[in-house]
C-alpha cells in the first residue's frame, strides 16, 4: 500500500516575526502582487471583486491545509473497475469537520462567501455555515474608532468543536472582528475547537488588539502594513519593537493600506 501520503507535513511560507506562534503573515510573491494590485488606484471594483475573489479561495485552501484537523481515508478511484489496488490512501483534511464563517458586513460579504464555497469543497458541505453580523466603526470628533455599534446579526446556533472562520479584509483596529467575536461569547454558544482571522492586510494594533480580547485567536495575513513607524523599527524584525510600530494613522486608517474595501467592493460612497 502506498506509504507517501500517510502523514503529511504542510505550512506555508510565512514572515519571520516576533508576533508569536499564532500570527501567520505569509510570504507569497504571487498574492501579494494581486493585492498591490487591488490597493492601486488605478483597480477598480469589477477588477477588485476577481482578484479579492482569487486571494480568499487561495487562502482558504491554505488555512484548510495548515489548520483543520485530518484524518487517513482509502477511496476508491474510477480505475477500480479495472484495478483492485486502484484506490488512494492516506491523509486528507477531515470531511467531518464543522466550520463556520462569519461574514463582517459589509466588507467581510465576497469574501466570506468565497471561503464558504471553497470549504464547501473540502470538508462536508452540511458542516458548512454562514453567520452574518452587521455593524459599524464608532468614531469621535476626530474620526478615531473608539468602539463599534451592532446593528443586527443572524447567527445559525452553536458553535462547539466547530473551526470559526473570520474573512475580513481589512486588520486595522480590530474593534469589529473582537466586537463579532464578544457576541458568541455573550450569547453563550458554545466553545470552537479554533477561532481564525483570514485577513488582506493587518496592522501591529489589530494583533495587539486581537490577542488582548481574545488570545487563542489564530491570524493569517497576506500583508503586515506598519508604515508609519519610525526607520529604525521598519529595519528590525517585526514585532521585535512591536511597541513602536505602527501602521494606523490619526483617523485609524491603514498605512500604507488599500482604501475603502468596502466601499469599493459594494460600489457605494457610504
């Protein structure tokens, strides 16, 4: 019997950093050349729809291979009717996982149903939900995010021993996906086997944040922005002087970012 994909040794290429060992910031030329893309002026939202499309069914798949449990399988293949020995055997991620995505509208919509499908595609689709949490950033005066208010949400129940997956563009305070992740803990809905960010871009104050509310939290980023730190920290080791970085500007805005997901992904000024 074939021994090759027995026990199957999987992590993708990432930064090394000193977030600690559940911030996955990975290192792939291919996907950050799409979301250069994305974040320029010049893409505009049928583009950016295709290509935030394209990086959330990659990223799916990388979290699936890195993160969900696995299980060993024999299956019979088509050659079967010719061959006894005609099946595969060995190491697949385990189709009876659950798994929920929980979409942060309205930024979180295309690529919350992206993973959706793709997940769909791997593990048993009747394991597979969709929540949908609807909410806005609470700024002052100043334009700085001080909290977030719910608007509504429709959860579709519990969530125990089930991977609870959060697509969300946008890592930038963390006041919305700490605030989606608070309503499981206040309705009382159970205890996930894991919780993970999937994330375009995050900031050193979005994993701070994070790992502050919610410390099991697991965070894979294509992108770190931390732009308006000072030279000196940008030549170190991220997370090394992670008390000086900073990637938000005064109205808690990425730098250098990609500007307005979600008003380009929706089409719509407000």
């Amino acid at each position: 019997m074939e021994t090759a994909y027995r026990h199957l040794r999987y992590s993708p290429p990432e930064l090394h950093h000193a977030y600690g060992p559940r911030v996955h910031v990975l290192a792939h030329p291919a996907m950050l050349s799409r979301l250069a893309r994305i974040c320029s002026p010049a893409c505009e939202t049928p583009e950016m729809m295709r290509l935030v499309n394209d990086l959330y069914r990659e990223m799916a798949s990388i979290v699936a291979s890195a993160e969900f449990p696995r299980t060993q399988v024999r299956i019979a293949t088509r050659m079967r009717r010719r061959h006894r020995q005609a099946d595969y055997a060995g190491e697949v991620v385990d189709p009876a996982t659950s798994v929920v995505c929980i979409d942060i509208a309205r930024a979180g919509m295309v690529p919350t149903v992206t993973c959706y499908e793709v997940f769909s595609s791997i593990v048993d689709h009747r394991r597979v939900r969709q929540d949908h949490v609807f909410m806005n950033r609470r700024t002052d005066a100043k334009g700085r995010v001080v909290g977030v208010d719910l608007s509504g949400s429709k959860l579709g129940g519990r969530i125990d021993r089930a991977v609870v997956v959060v697509p969300d563009p946008m890592g930038a305070t963390g006041s919305s996906l700490s605030g989606a992740l608070d309503l499981y803990v206040k309705k009382k809905l159970g205890r996930p086997l894991k919780v993970i960010t999937m994330n375009l871009i995050v900031t050193p104050e979005f994993i701070r944040r994070l790992q502050a509310d919610h410390p099991g939290v697991i965070i894979y980023a294509i992108r770190l922005d931390r732009g308006l730190s000072r030279p000196d920290v940008l030549r170190r080791r991220p997370g090394e002087r992670w008390g000086e970085e900073r990637g938000l500007n005064d109205r808690h805005y990425i730098v250098p970012g990609g500007g307005g997901f979600g008003e380009l992904l929706n089409n719509a000024e407000e």
